[in-house]
C-alpha cells in the first residue's frame, strides 16, 4: 500500500471517528442508556403513601412533572433533596408541575419519610426496579439519582444526571422556566 492509500485509509478513519462523535447513539449514563429528549417517557404506575395507594404518570397529563429517582429514604442526600423539593413546591405548584419521587423503598418507608420530613408530594416505591430501569436509573438495588421534566404532552424535556441534593430544586425550576418560556 502507498503512502498516499495509507494517509487516506488514516483520514477515512479519524473522519469516521469523528462523524460517530457527532451522530452518536443516544446518551449513556451510570443506571443505563437514556431515552433521547423529545422521545415519550415511559409510562408507570407504582404504589405510594399518598393518595388512593398508586400514582400513574398518566394521572398526570396536561400539566409537566418533575420525577425525581434516589437512592434511599432517610440518608443525608436524600433527605436533602427532598426537603429541597418540598421548600420549593410552591413554586412548582405555580407552574403547573408536579413533583414524583421514586426508590426502591417500600410504601411504608416513604409513608414514614413523608411524615418525619412533611412532604406533601407522592413517593413511588419500585423495589424491583422496573420503573428505574425504563428510565436508565438503576444500579444494582437502587435507584440512582436522576431526575426528568416531562412536558404536559408526555414527553421528555430534560434530564439531570450529575445531581447535587442542596441545588438541585433550583436547578430544576429554570430548566423548567426555560422550557416554559421556549
């Protein structure tokens, strides 16, 4: 093969590369691939504390929510990004979301988290993982934490992968705003 076939076969290559780089496949996170933004979210029903003892997420049509996966009732991070959600629920209430949080914890943990913490927003429970795993949001046996707006339509409008419990809530209502305002 001559110099010039080899320089080209090298430039195919680094192209091909590259190209891959900018039509890659959908995003990879720690927990599983991640439907692409503008794909419909998984559609769920789980158990909760709250309510007449399950939450769908088509109980939610027409108005945007907020569904929030972590790891473990009662833990520092946890615990945090709850109270977080809860401080600012007003807020959200305000622009017609809902917030959903989802684990691995049972009905009764989370009933006894809403009280300890005065949270007024549905915890889901998911112990197997079926709702975490459709969502690219499970490791193991825990939820990680995730988070996702979907839109009134039932689609998917942001993701956060790289949380931070202390700012998250803020984080998440100018995604919202923005996404509102677009």
């Amino acid at each position: 093969m001559g110099r010039r076939h080899l320089l080209q076969l090298v430039l195919t290559i680094c192209l091909g590369w590259f190209s891959g780089l900018l039509w890659a496949p959908p995003a990879l996170a720690l927990g599983g691939p991640q439907l692409p933004l503008g794909s419909p979210a998984p559609d769920f029903t789980l158990p909760t504390n709250a309510g007449d003892g399950s939450v769908s997420l088509a109980d939610y049509r027409d108005q945007w929510v907020v569904l929030y996966f972590y790891p473990r009732d009662f833990t520092s991070g946890c615990t945090l990004e709850a109270q977080r959600f809860q401080r600012d629920l007003d807020e959200y209430q305000a622009r017609h979301a809902q917030v959903i949080g989802v684990s691995a914890d049972s009905v009764n943990s989370h009933a006894e988290f809403c009280d300890a913490e005065g949270l007024a927003f549905p915890l889901l429970s998911d112990p197997k993982g079926m709702v975490s795993k459709a969502y690219g949001s499970w490791l193991g046996a825990a939820s990680l934490r995730h988070t996702y707006i979907i839109d009134p339509d039932g689609m998917l409008r942001a993701r956060f992968l790289g949380v931070r419990p202390a700012i998250h809530s803020q984080e998440v209502l100018a995604t919202l705003d923005d996404l509102q305002n677009a």
